[in-house]
C-alpha cells in the first residue's frame, strides 16, 4: 500500500520541521565557539574584580585618605641620597667617637694607676673584691667554691645585683665592677692581687662614661695576668664549665697584633705518631683559635714533600673565618704520618708564599708593614737551614728580617733542641717546648706577646681595633637563657694599655702589654640611627667592613631554625646583595650564585676601600617574606666611610619611589594654634608605632620602664606641653668634637630623666595620625548596599599602616574577643616592614588603582580564628608634579566566602548550559596571586601553597608564554642539616685484662677529676678559651653516673649487637629557590586574557588546556583548567632547594674566589721597631712543678699501656 502524497506547502514544511527537530534531539550537544566560551569566563573574572574592588573603596575608605593628605598641606619633595647618609654618618660618627673616648679614659687612668701603684704585701694580705665567680649573691644560694680556694673565702664581697633593662635584663650593680679570673690563673700571687688592687679605682672611670654615655654597653679591662675587671658587675655562669680567659678573646688579641699572614709547617713525618700526633692536633686547634677574621693562613703539611693540608688551599692564603678553620681542624684529624721531615724544603715553600703575598700586598710601600710569621710544629729538625734564612728572611745584613718565627718542639725525648731555639730567636720569634697536652694552651698563646712587641715599644699611639660582629657574651652568662631570642650581635672596640712602670727597676728592658680596654656595641644600636623611616619601604642600610664582610644587613641572617650559623661574621656583601646581570644569566644555564657581576664587584671595592659616591639604577633580584617571593627592581646605591673605623656604611633608595618623600612642617605648633590636643589623635588601644624605631627614649631605661612602645609614646605625647620640654638628640654635637687630640674624660654627665627624641620622625607621626584620626573614629555604613557587601564576605576589619611607622585598625561590627588576646596589631605591628605594604607598594607601580591580595603560606603559623584574606592598597599624595608613598590602606576578609562567591559568580552563564563552569567536574578553577601563590581552589589545602606544585605544566607554559617570569633567587649563607652514621661496637666479653684496663681507666678518671679540681695555676698564662665559641670540639657537659644493673642484666649489656648511631649534624651550604612573578602589563596592555585550547593531535599534549584572565584591580589570575585531558604530571617548586657543586669540592673550595677579591689592610699596624732586639725574651722551656711533672708522667704512662691494649 502506498503512503499518501502529502499535498500542498504547508504539509511539506511540517514534515520538514518535524525531521530537523527529531534530528536535534538526537544529535550530541554542539560546543559554543571558543569566542564566545572565553568571552563568558572574562565576565567572570571582570564580575568578580568589580566586585571586590567595590568592596576594597567601601572598607578602606582610600579616597577619603588621600584627600586628607592635600588637606592638611602634606609636601612632596625630592630625597636626597648624598645628603641622606652624609646626615647617617654624622650620626654614627658620634657615637663610634664616645664610645673610642670611653676606652681611651680606661686606657689613660689604667696605665696611671699601675705606674703609681706600689705592692704592699700586708694591704694585699686583707685585700677583698667582687668575684663575678665566686662572691656570694643575695638572695641567691651561695656559689660552690673550689676546696683549694675555700680558705680565701674571705676575700670574695657579697654583691647585690637586680636586673637592669638597659643591660638587657641581666642582673648587674652599676655601682661598681667585678672581677674574672681565670681557672688556672691563683688570684692570690703578687702580680694578680697587684693587678686586682690597682685597677679597682677604674670603677671612677666606667662610671663617669656610664653617666655621660648611658647607652655604653659592657665595658671591660683585660689584664695581661687574664684578669678581666668588666663593669657593671654581674655573676658569671655557674652551670658551665669555665674556660673563659679574656686573653683569648677577639678583641684582645686582635688589639695586640693587629692583622697577620700566617703559614703553619706541620711536621708528617714518621715519627709524628701516637701521643705527638695527639699534641700537635690540639697545638694546631689552639693556634687557629686565635685567629680572626682579618688574619690570613694556611697550612702546609711536610715529610719527604711539602703539600697544603689542604689540597684546594694551593699557593694561597686563606682568611681565618670560622669556616676555614673548620674545615683545617677537620684535615688535621685525617693525617697519617709518614716518611722523613724535609724541614728546608718546607720552609722555602712557606717564605715563598709569604714573599709572594707581600708583593700583592706592597708591604714594603706601606709604613707599617705586614706581620707575617711561620709557625713550625715538629718533634725535631734534622739539620741547620741557615741558608734557607739567609736567602729568604735576612735581608740588609740581616737588619730586615720581615717574616718571625714560632717553633713548637713536641715531646719529652727530643733532640737538637739548640737547632729549633735558634730557628725563632734568630728570626725575631719564639721557641716553646710542648711536653704534654696540658701545656698547649699556654705555649700556643705567648706568640702574641712576640707579635705586639713593637706596638708596645712605641709606647706612644693607642691604636683602637674594630673586631667583626660576635654574639654578646652576656647571654651565655645568664643562667636561664631564652633559646626562643636570637643572638644578639656585637660589636667591639679595643685599644692597648702599656705597661709604663716595667722597665723602671729592671737592668733589662722588657715590653709588656699592661692590658686591652674595651666596649661592646649592640648592632641594633647602629641600625636605629640610621632613620630607617627616612630610608623608607624597601630602602635599608648595611654596614660592610674592610674585609667586605657585612655587619649589618636586612637579610643578614644569622640562626637558622633557632641555630647560629658558623660562618655568620664572615658572609661577604657578594653573597647577600643580588644583582641581576642578564649577561651573566644568559651566558650561563645552570648558576651557583657565585658567579659576580662587574656592578657589585665595583660596588663592594667602592665601600672596602672607604669612598664617597653612589651607583644608581642597579637591578637587583628583590627578594621578601623570607624568600618566597620576588620583583625585579631598580635600586640606588650610595655609600661613604665610617671615620676612624674599618667600616663603611650602604645606603639602597628603591630607584623610582624612593627618590621622594613626605616632608611635613611643625606639626606640634600648627595643632596648638588650632586648639588640638596631640594625644587625642592617639586614643583607644586599636593603633601600634613600629617596634623597632625611636621616637622618644630616656637614656636611662633603667627606672623608665613601659609596658609597650605605645605607653611610652603617650608618655612623651604628654611631656610635649611641659615649659621646660626641649628637643634632644642621642649623641648631641660637641663643638671641635673631631679636632679633639684627646679624649674628653670629664663630659657632662646625664641626670636620671634625661631623654632624646627624633623630631622629625616625631613630627611625621602627628601628622599621620591626624590624617588617619577621623577615617578610624566610628564606623558607619552609609547605605544598605555598603552593608550587604561587607556582610556577604564577612569584611570586618580594615587598617592603614603609614610611612611614619603608625598602624591603626577598626573592628566594623565590634572587636572580637580571641583567646590568645592577640589581635591584628599584634601580629602586624611594623607598618612599612610588613610583607603586605612592601607587595602594595610594588603593585602601585603596575596598576595604581588596584588591591593586593594575599593568604597566609602554607608554612607561615596560623593566626587566631579562621583563615583571612588580607587586601591591600599604597596610597601615594600628589603635590607639584611629584608623588612619594605616604601610606597602605587595607582591611581582611573570610577566605571561606570569598570562595564561595566566586563560585556562585564562575557558575553562571548568559546562555543555559551552553559552557561547563567552576561547578563542572570538568573544570579545575583557581585564583593565584601574582607571585603564583594559590588564593582560592576548590581543595581547601591548596591555599598558600605555590600552583606549580599542582599545576606544574600548566605553570611551567605560563613560563614559557611570558605570563610569568621565573627568577632564581640564591640564599648563600645556608644551613644544611645533614644525618651521619656512627656505629659503636658491642662492649666486649669481660676478660682479666679487661677487668685490669678498666682499673687503669678508672684510675685516670679519678685522677683527671682531682685535677680538675686542684688549679694549675700558672702566672700569666692562659686557658683554653672555649667559652662563647659555638663550635667547640669539647663537650663541657658532664657525664651522668651510671645506674648499677643486676647480674643478670650485665651479661646482656656487655654482650650487646653492635649499634648503628646517626647524630644529626649542620654545616653552611648554598641554596637556591626558583620564584616566580606575574606580568601584569600583559594583561593590562595586551589582550586582557590567555586561552590555550587542546592541540590537533593527542599526543602533543603536554598539559590540559587553560583560560587564564587576570582579575581587574587586583594582582589576583583566574585560572580555568579543562582536567578530562590526561597528561604527566609535573612539580614545579618555589622552595629553597640546595646546590650541590663539583662532588670533590666542600663549601670552602668553592669559596676560595672570595679570598682574592679586594680588602683594605688595617692601619696603624706595628710589625717592627728598632729596639725589638734589646727585649730578652725569644722563648723557653716548661717551667713545671715537680708534683705536676710527676702527675703528667703517670697520666702519659696509663696511656701508653692503654694503647697497648686497643680493645680493652
């Protein structure tokens, strides 16, 4: 049957209709064109910045801010660099003249006092003083005191001590001094009690600097018995061993002999076994102890040939820094003796290097000279090398001998002793004979007797020495210690007393060093008075030294996870300041950071050798928040010399922003005339100034203690109004202060409330505070859409953080009580030091109009409550042409709601279905910040973690697209923790010969702790020095007294497996860290969106295809990734990763370039005088009591027979 003809139009055109209909429900969906895809997720994005930015004007009122700068008259002017750190050094300069003048006054009445001083033996007979060990404290239980000093008990006065802020809350008695002494060195002897009577009326003289100076820290006089009077008078730690002698310290020693080039001569040959190699290990561990970091050296080791100790060190001095000694110490253990000692051939290569650095040097130009000297550590010398001499160290008949030498002879039985005296008193040295390991430490020492010889003849000038930051002693000193506090830096100034009276009665002439006088200067003490608020956000200031080490330095960081690095005084400014070389990039792939650029080698010779000048528009990797995130930046550098130090002083101007600033008037005058209390801009509790800065301080902290900085502030605030109110400075002028010849030991002392203030500073902070004053008074929403906003994502708090160091903040709905009670002041307390105003500053330059925002990093400890958002803005007035930064405008919000609003806003669509949004299982969205931090994910664990550690191909084709930079920062001054196997061997079997060893052994313990408790004490010579060295080879710690085990448990404990150990050691490293920063301009300039589709072919496929937009108004990118495509999976990481350089190489060979880069030699050096060969000392033997002889002997016997018997 045929199917009827539809007939007619209208049949046919709904038969048509109707397959074309059946055809479209049947067929798949059809995707929207990739224009119209994008076009949806640019709405998206520009929906979502348009909202937030209106929320960002309704918090923080910005407008109305900025308005109230050109309100109140702010000026805009240009900063000046030059005249900037001419001001600084001024500054600076006074300080570093009171603090020499102080020691100068110690120098002068000391070396009085000991001339004028005559013994009376029956006043010293009832002399008593202040023992920092041993005087009893009140309130304190008494002080165990050996029994060999029981009787002297007497002689110790009771002190009172109470703690003191200025003296970092150490307890102290700043009415008088107290004493160190040595634990080998008898307070009782003649020439001590001498010393200790004498130099108690210096209390006249510290105190006198105290009260003219009241921002002197410890003040100190080392004798040259190793007494140590320090003032004020504190208790030393009695929870330590004491190894302290004053006579080993830095500043001591570096006073006495100034700067050295040392070559040591280690003898390796076979007869340096056993017991000699033990000696000469610790001999050469005590030698490298003394030295500094202005000294250089190098150790040869010698036996049928002569090599370096180490092999990296060849043909070179390398400058003693902790490091370096370290890794000596470390070759020395590894040593095998071997073969015969050819001591001329040693010695020709010592000369030889040593001529050779004295030509590099100009020795013989300069008038000083150089100390240069060669320190022979032998069993013995075969033969006479006079011709070795004659060829290499006399020269001009003899009469010019530029190199001295130091002989060591090690052991009992040794030969040709003449041959080894003649050696050193023949070349203007010292010849010491070291029997047993007791005697090291006092031999090793008494070179820099020798070496100060000529400074001490000359009798005239008092050269003051400048030692490299250390930690302050102190601390180590308290018995309770803060592990959370870091160290704090110091640094020294010392100068030499002479001993005037020596050479009165003695036929022969002697040159005795009667003393060092020094004080110790916090670094911080520096830092506040170089006007960081002038330097303003991201500006600082850095001292280097001539060494080009650097003292001072914001990204100086010396602990690492609560631990002090080793190599913390002798980071080189190579090492910290990164300049950013495109040269040096391109041309090499793989970098170390130790590859220098010409711009901070010119820069550091500049400061090394004391100029005046600046270099501008250097770029520099600009690093911040602890090195996780970085900005390509333009900075100027400028520079000028700390008179009468090794120092000079760095200041850095970002090269655009920092080149102006706010410049206010009398802001105090201008508010009294219109009838406005000051303190009423301060109210309430929700305000911090920065911490760390100095608006107004009484000299004497001590009895003006407040609770916070704002108490005092307030404090000051109130005092404005007071008749007798004046404007004081620190350090204040003093007319002719620099032409001065002496120093000015009678000053004007300081009354109890005398106090100084920064006006300027000051005045800048009035001036903030008004402008911010009305912006924080009460909140009030001015329409319900304002509220609705706010409440929609939970904004409620805001604050602004100014230039002048102020930070106020306002709870919108009432302040939250938190347990803690620490609130938003309390974490972000230092204004233009906070990671957010430093990125909104940077941020001002890309998109003025725009909020910066940021989430806590994954690392970082949480705060109280839940995770906020934080937003912030720069605010920069304009007037004439010109605008500085003046201030950051912020508020925070809920992270949780911000998310929850972008997805509601990524889930809509202008057409029903016709795209997958965030919502879609399709679909992973993220919003990063413009260091690629994530913000918002839909896995909550994401936030604060770097998106290439999720998302690597995709971040690594925003690399390669030019949407980010990657910039490899380098943090050279690492610590590596490293994981080392000790195994110990199983206690062996007990046997009769065991059970008589551990007689033997048990009888040397016995005998070791009697001597420890029976003094050697040995006239003017010093002990070990261990103490405030933070890597000691020796434990002070004291074995705990085993439990007793039953019989049945001994078996088990002799007969134990053998155990695997790992201890946990640190050593410096260098790391690097691969950050990444956002190109804005791409975006605001370019297309305003990147979309990147799947390609043709499958298997080209290397990351899921991506829409990147960046949010308007912010520093945030939407990132919208299409995750049904399969790829690899890659990590990218932004955390620090460590450099592993050649495999041979340790850290120290790696650094060796460092030691040929330029360094200015100290001057006022004294390496030679006429009369040097009338003073009658070039060295001796051991001058023991027989009862110590005999103890020693029995001790060397015990371990003879021990080593007979290696398994007992």
């Amino acid at each position: 049957m045929r199917l009827p003809i539809l007939a007619g139009t209208a049949s046919r055109k709904f038969l048509l209709g109707s397959i074309v209909f059946l055809l479209w429900i049947k067929l798949p969906d059809q995707p929207v064109s990739a224009s119209v895809e994008t076009e949806i997720m640019e709405k998206w994005a520009d929906n979502f910045g348009e909202e937030l930015w209106d929320l960002a004007q309704t918090m923080t009122k910005a407008m109305e801010i900025t308005a109230k700068y050109k309100a109140y008259n702010a000026r805009v002017e240009h900063k000046d660099g030059t005249a900037l750190i001419q001001s600084i050094v001024e500054n600076v300069g006074r300080m570093f003249i009171r603090k020499m003048d102080a020691i100068k006054c110690i120098i002068n009445l000391a070396e009085e006092l000991s001339e004028q001083f005559e013994f009376n033996e029956t006043l010293a007979d009832n002399f008593s003083y202040y023992s920092s060990k041993y005087s009893n404290i009140d309130g304190r239980p008494e002080p165990e005191i050996p029994e060999t000093l029981q009787e002297n008990m007497w002689m110790y006065r009771n002190m009172s001590l109470n703690p003191d802020t200025h003296f970092f809350n150490i307890s102290v008695n700043t009415s008088y001094s107290s004493v160190h002494v040595p634990q080998n060195v008898y307070d009782r002897y003649p020439w001590v009690l001498e010393a200790l009577q004498w130099s108690e009326s210096l209390d006249d003289v510290f105190l006198q600097n105290y009260n003219s100076d009241p921002a002197l820290s410890w003040q100190y006089f080392g004798s040259y018995t190793g007494m140590l009077r320090h003032y004020p008078a504190l208790e030393w730690n009695r929870e330590h061993v004491d190894t302290f002698d004053c006579r080993k310290r830095s500043w001591y020693i570096e006073t006495a002999t100034c700067s050295k080039d040392i070559v040591i001569l280690l003898d390796n040959s076979g007869s340096m076994t056993g017991y000699r190699n033990y000696i000469a290990q610790l001999t050469v561990k005590s030698i490298l102890d003394t030295f500094s970091n202005n000294d250089f050296i190098n150790i040869y080791k010698y036996s049928n040939d002569v090599e370096p100790l180490v092999p990296c060190f060849k043909d070179m001095l390398v400058q003693a820094t902790p490091e370096n000694m370290r890794f000596f110490n470390e070759y020395v253990r590894e040593l095998l003796p071997e073969g015969y000692a050819n001591v001329k051939k040693a010695f020709v290569a010592a000369f030889e290097l040593l001529q050779k650095y004295r030509e590099i040097r100009r020795c013989n130009e300069s008038v000083s000279g150089c100390n240069q000297a060669i320190m022979l550590i032998t069993d013995g010398v075969p033969s006479n090398i006079t011709e070795v001499f004659e060829a290499y160290n006399w020269f001009e008949n003899g009469t010019k001998i530029p190199v001295r030498v130091f002989t060591y002879l090690l052991g009992r039985e040794v030969t040709k002793v003449r041959e080894i005296q003649w050696m050193a008193c023949l070349n203007r040295g010292y010849y010491s004979h070291i029997q047993s390991l007791d005697e090291v430490q006092e031999e090793v020492v008494k070179y820099v007797t020798v070496i100060a010889t000529p400074l001490v003849l000359q009798g005239v000038e008092h050269p003051p020495t400048w030692t490299h930051a250390f930690t302050d002693t102190a601390e180590n000193l308290l018995t309770e210690a803060d592990d959370d506090e870091p160290p704090r830096l110091m640094i020294a100034v010392g100068a030499p007393a002479f001993d005037r009276k020596a050479n009165h009665y003695n036929e022969t002439r002697t040159a005795r060093l009667l003393g060092v006088a020094g004080t110790d200067i916090p670094v911080e003490d520096l830092d506040e008075l170089t006007l960081p608020y002038k330097l303003g956000v991201n500006g600082y200031s850095f001292i280097v030294s001539n060494n080009g080490y650097v003292l001072m330095h914001p990204d100086l960081r010396p602990v690492s996870n609560g631990r002090l690095k080793e190599n913390y005084n002798s980071i080189d400014l190579t090492e910290i300041e990164q300049i950013y070389d495109e040269n040096i990039t391109r041309q090499i792939e793989d970098m170390t950071g130790r590859e220098m650029s010409p711009f901070i080698l010119e820069l550091r010779q500049h400061l090394v050798d004391s100029q005046f000048g600046n270099m501008t528009k250097l770029p520099v990797r600009f690093h911040y928040d602890k090195m996780r995130r970085v900005s390509l930046e333009y900075q100027d550098y400028y520079y000028a010399p700390l008179e009468n130090t090794p120092f000079s002083l760095g200041l850095v101007l970002p090269h655009d922003y920092g080149s102006t600033w706010i410049k206010v008037g009398d802001e105090i005058k201008r508010n009294q005339h219109m009838g406005l209390n000051i303190s009423d801009f301060f109210m309430g509790d929700n305000w911090k100034v920065h911490p760390d800065w100095v608006y107004c301080k009484y000299h004497y902290l001590e009895g003006h203690e407040f609770k916070t900085p704002e108490d005092e502030l307030r404090h000051f605030l109130n005092r404005l109004y007071e008749p007798t109110w004046k404007w004081s400075q620190q350090y204040e002028p003093e007319p002719n202060e620099k032409e001065s010849d002496g120093p000015n030991c009678g000053r004007k002392t300081l009354d109890d409330d005398a106090y100084y203030c920064n006006k300027e500073l000051v005045q800048l902070l009035i001036f903030d505070a008004k402008v911010t004053n009305n912006s924080y008074r009460n909140w009030e929403f001015e329409n319900e859409n304002e509220r609705k906003i706010i409440e929609m994502y939970n904004a409620t708090l805001r604050f602004v953080a100014t230039m002048s160091g102020l930070t106020r903040w306002q709870f919108i709905f009432g302040e939250v009580e938190v347990d803690t009670d620490s609130e938003f002041g309390d974490y972000h307390k230092k204004a233009i030091d906070e990671t957010w105003y430093r990125s909104a500053i940077l941020q001002h330059k890309i998109d003025p109009k725009s909020f910066v925002y940021s989430v806590p990093h994954e690392s970082d400890p949480p705060e109280d409550g839940e995770l906020k958002v934080t937003a912030t803005m720069a605010i920069f007035p304009r007037d004439g042409g010109l605008e500085a930064p003046g201030c950051v405008t912020g508020f925070q919000f809920t992270h949780s709601l911000m998310y929850d609003r972008f997805m509601e806003i990524t889930s809509k669509t202008t057409c029903d279905g016709c795209i997958e949004t965030c919502a879609s299982e399709s679909r992973d969205c993220y919003v990063i910040d413009h260091n690629g931090y994530v913000v918002l994910s839909e896995t909550s664990n994401h936030t604060g973690r770097f998106f290439g550690e999720i998302e690597g191909a995709i971040m690594q084709s925003m690399v390669d697209k030019e949407i980010f930079t990657m910039i490899t920062v380098f943090d050279l001054q690492g610590l590596c923790e490293y994981e080392r196997v000790v195994e110990n061997d199983a206690i062996a079997l007990l046997h009769p010969m065991k059970v008589f060893m551990l007689g033997l052994k048990w009888l040397i313990a016995e005998i070791a702790m009697m001597l420890s408790r029976f003094d050697f004490w040995v006239h003017g010579i010093p002990s070990p020095d261990y103490f405030g060295h933070e890597y000691d080879d020796y434990d002070d710690t004291r074995p705990s007294k085993p439990k007793k085990i039953h019989v049945d448990e001994e078996e088990e404990y002799f007969n134990r497996p053998k155990e695997i150990k790992k201890e946990i050691v640190y050593e410096p490293c260098d790391k690097k860290s691969n950050l990444y920063v956002m190109q804005q301009e791409k975006f605001i300039k370019g297309d305003g969106f990147f979309y990147e589709p799947p390609p043709p072919a499958m298997e080209d496929l290397l990351y899921q295809p991506y829409f990147a937009k960046r949010i308007p108004r912010s520093n945030l990118l939407m990132i919208i990734v299409e995750n049904e495509y399969k790829v690899d999976r890659v990590v990218l990481s932004a955390q620090p990763e460590v450099i592993y350089h050649n495999e041979s190489e340790a850290l120290p060979c790696v650094k060796t370039k460092l030691n040929f880069l330029p360094r200015r030699r100290l001057e006022e050096c004294y390496t030679e005088h006429p009369d040097e060969e009338l003073v009658a000392q070039c060295g001796s033997g051991t001058r023991l009591t027989m009862q110590l002889t005999v103890v020693i002997s029995t001790i060397v016997s015990l371990f003879v027979i021990l080593s007979m018997c290696p398994n007992c």
